[in-house]
C-alpha cells in the first residue's frame, strides 16, 4: 500500500459542483503531477466536510487545515506552498485567525461517522469502515423481533420533527399478516432551512440504505421506496449508484445472504410539494396521486402504500439504525439524555459565524451549538432569536439559550425539535419580517385540501402583510393567533397545524416589535 | 358483523358497532354534530373541519366524519373552544366565499347558509380574500361557479367514485386551489355527463343547473306561441315536499293545475311516451329474443347514461335501444302527430319539459334529436327550476286544487309511472314483453326482484315460449359501469353476455334521484319517492303500457306499429363515440335504420 504524506478531502456537493469543482479537481490533480506529488498528495473526493465554506472547499490532514472558496488559479500557490513546502496558505484558510477550527464532533458522532471521510461513491470504502456488518447481523444473526427490541431499548425516536419512537412504530407493522409490506424513506425534506438529509445522502448513501435494509427485514417488507425531492440531483444520483452497487455485490436482491430474504429499493423523485413530506401525501404521490394527506387512522403502518402495512422513517432516523444493531441499545445509550438518546444532526445557519453541519448529543443547549459548532455569533452581532426546526418550528429567544435541545425538554416550553434546522437571527433583525416569510412560506404550500388551511393560510398571509407594512393593529396580531389556533386544532394534517407555532412564539417573546410596528 | 364497542356521547353511553364513525354513531343516536362537507350518502372527503369533537386523552380534537369509534371512547360534541374553533372555522370559509345569499340558486337550502346561521357566525369578523373566477358557463346542462365553491370535494367524491365519470378534479395548491375539469377545460369539454349529481350534492350554489326559466317565460307569454308542457314521472312526486306535504307526496294532479296556472297552453305528460316507449323498446327487445341474439338489449331513457356509453363504451353502442326517450318521443310528436291532430303550425309550437335532470338539457340540444323538421325539444327545466316557477307565480302548491291534464298525450299507466324509479322501466317492459311474446297477459305485475336500492338487480323471469329470460338493472354509473365490464367480458370470453335486457339510469334511485332534483336528495328520499310511485302504479287502472288508450289511439291514426317505418324514423335514434378526455363527438357508431 502506498504511503501517502497528506490527505486532502475534497467537498463534493450542490454548492461546489456549481463553483466547477470537476474542472479544479482535474487542474489539481495535473498540477500534483506536474511536480511530482502524485504518490504523495491522496486527493479524496467526499461528501460534506462539516463547514460550510463558500464554494470549492477542501480539508487537508493531518494538520486538520480548512481551505474555502477556491478557484483554479489558487492551485499553484496551494501546492507549492502548503503541498510541497508545508506552510499553509492563511489568505485561502476558512479561518485565518487559525482560532477556530469547525469540524464534526468526533464524540458524538454517529450518522456522520463516514462524512467527509469516505468516497460516497464507493462502496468499497464503506464495506472498510465496517459497512454491511449491521445488515449482516440482523439478517444472519437476528430475528426481526430481536431487532426490534435492540431498537426499542436503543430509545431511538423519529428524526422527522415528530419524535416518535422507531422500535415501536416498527412492532405495529411487524406482527401484521400481508402479502406485501413497504418501507418508505421520507427524505423529502422540504422544512426551510433544512438540509441535512441532503448532507447524510451525500455523505454517506450507503449508512441509510443498511438502516434501511435492517428496517424492512425488522417489518418483513420485501420493498423500499426513497421519496426523494427532486432538488437533491447529487443525493440522487449517489444513492442509485450505492443501491446498484449492492444489487451487484448480492446485498439486496433476491435471497441476500442465503437467508431466503428479498429486498428491492427503488427511488422515487418527488416534484417540490412540501406536504409531500407528510407520510401520507408522500404515500399518495408514491401511488401517482395528487400530494392530498390521508386521514390518520389507519395510520400507514397499517394501511399505507396501496393499502399494505407501511413504516415511513425519516433519513436520519435509519442512518441510526445499523450503529445500534452493532454496537447494541446500551452503547447508543450513552449519546444524549435518558428520555431522548442518541445525536441529533443540525444544519445552523444565519448570523453566524460559521454556518454548518453538526452532529451533537441530544441535550446540547442552544448556546453549545452556537458557540462551539458555528464559532459563536457573527462578528460584532448579538443573539436575538434563534429560528429552530424551519417553518413548522418555533423561535426561541435568549431565555431558551440554555435548555437542553431534547423532544422531552423542549416539550416543557411547548417547544418542538423539528427538522434539526437553526437559523440564528442578530438584533438588527425584524421578527415581523421573518414570520412574514414564513406565512408567505406556508400560504405557498398548503394543499388547499382542508378548509381551515387554504383558507387560513392566505388570510395569515394577509394579516402579517398587513402589519409588515405597518397598518395593522394590535386586534390584527390577536386575529392571526386566533386563526392560527383554530387552525392547529382543526387543520387536517401538519401542515395547517404548524403556524401556530411560529406565530405565538413571535407573538410571545417579541410583542414589543409588534407592539412599535402596529402602532407605526 | 363488527362486534359492538362502548362509547360516551355528551355523558351518553353507547353501544355501537366498531367499524362506525363519531359522527355516524352521534347521528344514529339523534346527537347532532355540526357539519358541512360531510354527507351520509358519500364517503368522507374531512375537509372542512366542522365537526370536530373532543376525545379524552387527545390533544386536539378530531374529524367526527372519518375518527372510527373505539372501546371506551368519551367524545365531547359541544364546548365552548369547539363552538369557537367551528365558528373562526366557517368565519374562514365564508371570507373566501361570495356572500350572495339572497339571490343565489341555493337560498334557503344552502348548508352553509344554515350552518352560518345555527353558529351564531359574524360573516364580517375577518375580510373577504376570494379573488374572483370565471364562472364555467361551457356546458348546456350544468355551470359552475368557483366563486361559491367551498372545496368540500363532494362533487369530485360523486363524480369520481359514485358516477365513476371522472370529470371533476382538483387542481393548483392552497388558496388557488379549486375543484375544476382536467386543464380548466370547461364542463363541455369534460368526460361530464350532466349527471347533475354534483348539483344535488354541492351544499352551496356552486353548481347548478343552467336556468332556461327566463326562455320558457317569454314563450308561456308569446302570444304567438303555442307552449306544450310534458313532465316525467318522477316530477309529480317531488313536488310537495317543497310546500311541507309529506314527502313522497303523489301529486300529478295539483301539478297539472299549477301547470296551467302558469299559462302553458297545452298540459301533457311524459307518463304517455314512457307508456309508447315500452311498446317500441319491448318490441325491439322481443324481436333481438326471437333472432337469439347473444348481445343484450340495454335502455336507453336516461341520457346520462347515455353519454357515459357513448363515452367509456362506444363499443357496446349497438346494444343500447334505439328507442329515443321518453322526454325525447314526446317532443317529436309534439310537433307532428299533436300538431296535425290540432292543426298548429309546428313552427309555432314550444315543446318544454320538465324533468328532475340535468342531462335532459343536453339530451335537448342533440342536433339529431329534430327528426320532426325542427329541434324536438326546445326547452328543458329541472324540479328546481319548476318550483322556482310554482313560487314566482305565486301559486300556493299544497292547497291548489287538482286539475286533469289536456287529453291526446297524458293518459298513462303504472308501467309508465314507475319509469321514474330504478327497475321501473324494466318491470314496464317485462309486464308487456309477455304479453308480446305469448300473447297472453302476464298475472302479477308485480315484479318485486327489480325494485328497491341495491346497486345491481338481477332477476330471471320465465316467460313461455321462451324460457329464462335473464334482466338486470343497475343505477348510479359506478353500478353502470359494473354491469358493462361483465357484459364486455361475457362477450369476449364466452360470446354472450349475461343478460337479455339490461335497465340503466344514470342516477342513484333513477329518475327519483335525478340531478335536477330538490336540494337535500339523499338516498332516504330517493328512496321515498321511489315507493311513491309504485303507490301510483298500484292505485292506477291501468298498468300495462299496451293496455294505454292514447298509446293504441297513435298507432292507429299516425304511427302505425310499434317499429314501423314512421316510428322508425321519428322515434328511434343512433349513437355516437365519444372522446374520454373532451366529451366530444369522434365518430357516429350506430346508424338510423331507415
């Protein structure tokens, strides 16, 4: 094996593949061979590298240097200096204060264990890291209810924005009689600000496709759909490459591993509808529906996809799963609190210093995840309010900055985890504005199935216009409560049930701005 | 059978079978819960959100229309956070509705009107956000009218999965979504049939029929013109129930007189034609028996029906009866055979009529349908139009005494009467067919195996000389479309389908359950009406359509025989093919014998 002096990983993903990141790569690579450092420079393309640089980024080991923003005619520069003579080249440097070094928690993590080390697109590097065993063991080696069980006492919840426990939501459909069952990965993340389904996909298809296995050999499904939206070309074009790789090394198909289990997965390409994230839209426009939601019950692990017992799990959620079937429950355990284990993938951004990606325990506080995992606020802001869980999620204000970030936790402030998105908003910025933009967000995504939300939507919209724009009044403010309540008690499905959340949130901890702004 | 749970009501125990919903359990038990879009008659489409009840142990309350019951359950109907959520509720659907109440097709029997009103609801407390749409005016037969629409989705449920039709859907998102044809193409160039089930069961005004009242008025109040009045059977016992006689009423009589009170100047019945069509379909149907034929012989009165075969079955066009409709016979001889009789100018006369459907308006329009030199019928009104009228001209209906209609085309028997609930033609026809084919006369009349509710009817009557003839009936275009299939498929696979002769209404009930019929007609008053007629039939002197004087009486002076020549050309008619996606015509698929 060759020896290799420096690893450099190269960010593969939407934002670099626009900067042109295939021609800097092949420029690069011509330049290490040019002067000589082929067999000393490993160049390593990945998925995400746990910071969000502008544009082309890359991370170069061992000395853990972060590059951002680079474009072809930085090559030179870069090898001489930093390649060939080892002195890192500040002026390209994420951070070139040196102060701050962003990277994935390396204790916490789980779903990115893989990210940004390995090629996605290998499932060679994925099988090295110990890939498959998982599926492997609870094919070989387990029963679907032991598995189960493992995953019931694991304490894995839903990663979705509900929180509902897996193993449980997985003992429904086991036990039920059907010719046909179906597994459906809900990776349609449509929650604003939100992308980190679309990081774990990019980063490491192969991790969900074995939760995803174990999953559907845990329910006795032969099936598995990806609903996937349509934006995310790379996730989709790497997790195809990953299912046919599988198919090809026998790890799905008929009779895997001489068990006499089949298992197909297909893709399926969602076309942009946010209510399409809600299970039972997603399972009507899997059947070529119109994205309409069913009524709950029969809830889908009973009737779902073409009427067959159907779990719908969300992509992180699974991408636990093959950590827990081979490290066991009480190793998973021991991520988070008691009531919520395990790590919780974030995607912050806003007024920041370095937005990104993390991988935390479950209970990290606000606070920890700004100033550890994103370098603080930006410079010379403060902290106004914090955006958590996209549209459907809540604002939390300074007082929330030290509680836990847990479902149980945050319950006791009605509060919700969501989507895993954090949007961090400095003083100068106008609440009013922001849940503007989420009403017109949610006016712009309602099905316009049930009463209370197409017509409750707009009328939101309307009324936070209105007090944008400084002609509204205090009875304005109460009304928008008003409907929005109205809205989350008799809305058919979450979407029209989700307002609520925001509005009261602004309404609570920010009246004095709309107090100013109504009485403009 | 699903084994009983036990549920609370209000405090109210209650055992009821699992497989209910909240609110069919609340209804049975005479507890209302408030609602709009549901209707007991259709699967719940849970869009509107009114009926939401509390359950212990939920967090928020839950649709009473599709929440199953369940062992235990303690539901909560009425408290003040629902009375408020429901009012905010319809607070909302009426901000996004055009407030027109006092002039609006549905006035007085709008649910949402009712609704607002029981609520206690300010219709000003939030402002009105519609934006307004263009009224769908495409079609002969229905318009419809998004600026009412409430997107409770019962039209799409009756269309799609009642009729089977698949002419409504939704389409765009949010607060620009409605309930539209596929690209917004307009009735007339939908697969629609003007069914006129989505009138019956908009609970607002949304979609109605297209009023020819204004026209019929100005004819009744021509001088010039000589207006004839025909009405189907179903009309005489739909009209009380509007003027608080029970319903079910049978009132042929107070109708002729409201009838000429109006100022037409001839007061017929399409009872006669019914009576004449069973003499040229039976013979036709007698004729197919005698060849041996192994396709069946299907009706062809409703033009619901008639479209959607023409539509989804252009295939078994040749099946169908020749035989215009009733509707259809009378106009043609409205405008030859009355107007040679009376000596009138047939350019001079006005045939309208009035029948408890929507399709009859396109049926009108067929251009084919002028065999008598101009178009048969010139003008077609529903129950609802006829009622409007009875009020306009200030006619009080229940106390109106009775009158008897013109004679020449009004006598009619049973077999003619029972035409207007599901089986009836088919009972008419068997009563006759008998006769035709053994030349005696069938004793009991009563041909129970055909009546009633029950989707598809299937029966097998022994008739002498013949054998087994094997009939079924089917009503409702979903039931239709049953039917069909195994028709298709009994031709293809063994060369024969599984019936002789075939009844089909377009409509739920038949005629009785007509898309033109009162607001409010649910199953149980189909149903209602339905026995009414067969009450008619029972107290009438005559009830073979062979035995009809004035039938005999038009054969003899002008027609001939039943499938003469002239009955040929004047009373029978051929089909078309049509396009699933347009309603369209394609291709002419059966032609006019001549």
């Amino acid at each position: 094996m060759k020896y290799y002096r420096s690893h450099v990983l190269i960010g593969i993903n939407e934002t670099s593949l626009a900067a042109g990141v295939e021609s800097f790569i092949k420029a690069l690579r011509a330049e290490l061979s040019k002067t000589g450092l082929s067999d000393e420079i490993n160049l390593l393309e990945t998925g995400p590298l746990g910071f969000f640089g502008k544009g082309i980024c890359l991370t170069v080991y061992p000395e853990n240097v972060n590059y951002e923003n680079l474009k072809e005619a930085d090559i030179p520069e870069l090898v001489q200096e930093h390649f060939l003579k080892g002195r890192p080249v500040a002026r390209l440097m994420l951070d070139s204060a040196g102060k701050f070094s962003p990277k994935f928690n390396y204790k916490s993590r789980i779903v990115l264990r893989n990210s940004g080390i390995i090629d996605p697109e290998s499932i060679d590097d994925y099988i090295g890291t110990g890939g498959y065993e998982a599926w492997e063991k609870a094919l070989t080696k387990m029963q679907p209810k032991d598995i189960i069980e493992e995953v019931k006492e694991s304490g894995l919840r839903g990663r979705g924005g509900a929180g509902f426990p897996a193993g449980v939501k997985w003992s429904f459909t086991a036990p039920l009689e059907a010719k046909q069952k179906y597994v459906v990965v809900n990776a349609d993340e449509g929650e604003p600000g939100t992308f980190k389904d679309r990081l774990i996909m990019e980063g490491d298809p192969h991790q969900l496709l074995e939760g995803l296995m174990i999953c559907a050999r845990a329910i006795g499904a032969t099936k598995a759909y990806i609903y996937i939206r349509g934006e995310y070309k790379l996730c989709i074009m790497r997790l195809q490459k990953a299912i046919d790789d599988c198919r090809s090394y026998g790890i799905i198909g008929e009779n895997i591993f001489e068990s006499g289990f089949d298992l197909d997965i297909q893709i399926k390409i969602g076309a942009g509808a946010y209510v399409c994230g809600e299970e039972t839209a997603m399972i009507e426009s899997l059947e070529g529906n119109r994205g309409h939601p069913r009524w709950k019950p029969p809830f889908p692990g009973v009737k779902g996809l073409w009427q067959a017992p159907t779990v719908v799990n969300n992509v992180e959620t699974l991408a636990n799963v093959p950590f827990i079937i081979i490290k066991g429950a009480q190793e998973y355990k021991k991520f988070g609190t008691p009531q919520c284990t395990g790590t919780k993938v974030y995607t912050i951004l806003g007024d920041v210093a370095y937005p990104g990606l993390c991988e935390v325990d479950m209970g990290t506080t606000l606070r920890t995840i700004i100033n550890e995992y994103a370098g603080g606020m930006k410079k010379g802001f403060k902290f106004k309010a914090a955006l958590v869980g996209g549209a459907a999620g809540m604002f939390l204000s300074e007082k929330l900055l030290d509680v836990k970030m847990d479902l149980a936790s945050l319950d006791q402030y009605s509060a919700v985890l969501g989507s895993g998105a954090i949007l961090v908003m400095n003083e100068h910025q106008s609440i009013v504005d922001m849940l503007w933009s989420i009403l017109r967000f949610f006016r712009h995504e309602s099905c316009g199935k049930c009463s209370p939300c197409k017509t409750g939507t707009q009328q939101l919209y309307l009324l936070i216009s209105k007090i944008k724009k400084g002609e509204g009044t205090m009875e304005d403010v109460e009304l928008m409560q008003n409907i929005a309540e109205a809205m989350q008690q008799t809305s058919f499905c979450a979407l029209g049930q989700s307002p609520i959340m925001a509005i009261r949130s602004a309404i609570e901890n920010f009246r004095d701005e709309f107090i100013a702004i109504t009485q403009k | 059978m699903a084994k009983n749970v036990n549920v609370w009501i209000d405090g109210h125990h209650l055992e009821v079978p699992e497989d209910m919903t909240i609110i069919e359990a609340a209804d049975q038990h005479g507890v209302y819960i408030p609602r709009l879009c549901y209707h007991p008659d259709l699967p719940p489409t849970a869009n509107c959100g009114v009926c939401v009840v509390d359950i212990s142990g939920n967090p928020t309350p839950k649709r009473a229309c599709c929440t199953p019951v369940a062992e235990g359950m303690k539901i909560t109907t009425n408290s003040k956070k629902l009375r408020d959520y429901r009012k905010t509720l319809v607070e909302m659907i009426l901000s996004h509705h055009e407030v027109v109440c006092p002039t609006c097709a549905a006035n007085n029997k709008c649910e949402l009107q009712t609704l607002a009103n029981n609520l206690g609801v300010d219709p000003y407390s939030l402002p009105n956000i519609l934006e307004m749409k263009e009224v769908d005016m495409s079609s002969s037969a229905i318009i419809r009218d998004p600026n009412k629409c409430i997107s409770c989705g019962r039209c799409v449920t009756v269309c799609n999965e009642v009729q089977t039709v698949y002419a409504l859907t939704n389409s765009d998102r949010g607060i620009e979504s409605e309930i539209t044809t596929a690209f917004g193409l307009g009735m007339n160039n939908s697969p629609c049939v003007n069914c006129g089930q989505c009138t019956v069961y908009c609970p607002t005004g949304a979609l109605r029929e297209r009023s020819e009242l204004d026209e019929v008025w100005d004819a009744i109040l021509d001088p010039d013109k000589h207006v004839i009045v025909q009405e189907a059977p179903s009309i005489r016992v739909s009209l009380g129930e509007e003027f608080g006689m029970p319903l079910g009423s049978v009132t042929p009589k107070k109708m002729y007189a409201a009838l000429r009170k109006i100022g037409f100047d001839s007061v017929m019945d399409t009872n006669f034609t019914a009576d004449l069509t069973i003499m040229e379909e039976g013979t036709e149907c007698v004729n197919n028996l005698k060849a041996g034929s192994k396709r069946p012989l299907i009706t062809s009165c409703s033009p619901g029906w008639i479209k959607f075969m023409e539509t989804y079955y252009p295939d078994l066009a040749d099946c169908v009866s020749t035989a215009k409709s009733p509707m259809s016979m009378f106009g043609v001889l409205a405008k030859t055979y009355y107007a040679q009789e009376h000596g009138i100018d047939p350019a001079k006369i006005v045939s309208v009529a009035i029948m408890p459907c929507t399709a009859k308006k396109f049926e009108a329009r067929r251009p084919e349908l002028n065999d008598s030199g101009y178009q048969d019928t010139d003008y077609v009104l529903t129950t609802r139009e006829f009622l409007r009228m009875i009020k306009e001209a200030g006619i009080d209906f229940a106390t109106i005494p009775e009158e008897e209609p013109d004679e020449g085309m009004s006598f009619y028997s049973g077999a003619g009467t029972i035409f207007g609930a599901t089986g009836g033609v088919m009972e008419a026809a068997i009563r006759s067919a008998y006769t035709l084919v053994t030349g005696e006369e069938l004793e009991n009349v009563n041909i129970e195996a055909v009546r009633g509710l029950e989707g598809v009817k299937e029966a097998t009557v022994n008739i002498p000389g013949f054998g087994d003839l094997r009939v079924a009936v089917a009503h409702g275009l979903g039931n239709a479309r049953k039917v069909m299939d195994q028709v298709r498929e009994g031709l293809k696979t063994k060369g024969e389908s599984p019936w002789h002769f075939i009844e089909i209404m377009a409509c739920p009930g038949g005629c009785v359950g007509g898309g033109g019929q009162p607001y409010g007609n649910d199953i149980a008053s189909r149903a209602r009406r339905g026995l009414a007629l067969y009450e008619e039939d029972r107290s009438l002197p005559v009830r073979k359509s062979h035995h009809n004087p004035e039938v005999q009486r038009v054969y003899e002076r002008f027609l001939g025989a039943p499938n003469s020549k002239l009955a040929q050309k004047l009373l029978h008619t051929y089909y078309f093919k049509r396009s699933v996606s347009s309603g369209q015509v394609v291709e002419e698929v059966t032609h006019k014998h001549h």
